[in-house]
C-alpha cells in the first residue's frame, strides 16, 4: 500500500464520506517497516469511530504483517478467517452481524494484467465453500480486489455462486481501465431480494481518482435494505 505513508488521510476521509455500515479493505499493514511500524486497521478504528477487524495474509520480511480488513459500526458476532493458496498468499475474511456477513479478499496479480495467478483459481473452492456454510443463515456480501477483469477465468468461477452489485462495465483500475474489484452478494440471498441494487454501493480505487475504489463500501442506504421492509433473506 505505497501510498499510505504519504496520504495518510485517504481513506479515513473516504470512509467518513460515505458514512458506511461496513467497509471491505486491501492492502493493510500491521506494525510494518515500510509504513512506520503503524497498526493501520487500528488507526483506522480510530480515526472512524468504526471496528477494526484484520486477517492477515502475509508476515512481512522486514516485520510486520499484511492482509485485509473490514471496519463495522457493528461489533462482529463471529469472524471466520481462511487462508488461500498461491504465490504470495491470500487470505479471506468474513465477519457476521446481526442482519448478514460481510468480508473481503485480495487476490495476488498475475504475469497478465486482469488476469490473477493460475494458483488462484485453487482458492475458489474455498472461498465458496466458507460463504455456503455462512450464507446457510443470512445474507453474504463480499467484496475485494481480485485483480480480475470480468471476463478472466477467476471471475467467471467466482460468478457461480457470488451475484456482482456494483456495475463492472465501470474501470476500477487505472493502469487497465478496467474492473478488477467486486462488491458481491451470494447468489441464493440475490435471487431472493427484490432490492439489492448496485447504486446502494460504493467502489473506490485510491489509483484511479473520479470512478470507483478498490474498498467495497455498504453505503446507509443499503443498511434500510437490511433491515426494513426489503431485508435480504
């Protein structure tokens, strides 16, 4: 996350813009050399006012750890954390509440721009799994950078159970202009909802300044979408 250290405001600002329930983000240190030994989920629990809950994927060289993390107005009631295979490791997190679970991934980049490692493609299996087995009660959104153009194999594999909210036709990427990051509904919780629309979503990616970001936001809007009259189950 090079830009970290020099804008360390960015998505703090970005998350109080928006004033989500849940926000999904990448490219997290955790005491790092390389971002100023900052706890950066806990900075942003701060800054926010929101929970902070971090998986790590990778224990960095230089110390410190790297991964993934979501931030709540809600306390999570479980949190599940499963490590996925690769050349650099991965990791998914999925945290529950009261009305769904919400997580977030980051697949590694592959030799082909939009086109993650071949390895990858061994970690949708667990990932469909784990939201199987959560999605069994309540509603499952994910969202991440998974370094995927729609079309790419991973995507097509992650589309057969996971149904895409924002809209993909819409460069989240500024060196591809393309999509590469997701926010995401299981698919049996999106063929019974009447209401989850992609505009109730916020995809940002701190790169490409003006469309959309890496960090998935579940915008207010959509929390009346859980708990009013149109709650997903």
């Amino acid at each position: 996350m090079r830009w970290w250290p020099r804008r360390p405001d960015r998505r703090p600002a970005a998350v109080l813009k928006e004033r989500p329930d849940f926000a999904g983000l990448q490219e997290l240190d955790v005491n790092a050399h390389r971002s100023g030994r900052v706890d950066q989920p806990a900075e942003l629990a701060r800054l926010t006012g929101m929970h902070a809950t971090f998986a790590k994927a990778i224990d960095l060289p230089t110390g410190g750890e790297y991964g993934v993390a979501v931030l709540s107005r809600e306390k999570p009631l479980s949190v599940v954390r499963k490590p996925l295979p690769g050349p650099e490791p991965r990791v998914l997190l999925l945290c529950e509440f009261t009305n769904c679970w919400f997580g977030t991934t980051h697949f590694d980049s592959g030799t082909v721009p939009g086109d993650p490692a071949p390895a990858h493609i061994m970690s949708v299996p667990i990932v469909s799994n784990a939201v199987a087995r959560c999605a069994a009660a309540k509603p499952v959104f994910l969202t991440g950078d998974w370094n995927a153009v729609p079309q790419s194999p991973l995507a097509e594999r992650m589309r057969g159970f996971l149904t895409t909210l924002n809209d993909t036709s819409k460069p989240t990427n500024g060196n591809l202009r393309r999509c590469i990051d997701y926010v995401t509904v299981d698919s049996a919780h999106a063929r019974r909802s009447r209401r989850a629309h992609a505009r109730n979503w916020h995809v940002d990616d701190g790169q490409y300044r003006g469309t959309q970001r890496r960090d998935g936001w579940l915008r207010e809007d959509c929390r009346q979408c859980l708990s009013n009259g149109g709650r997903l189950t």
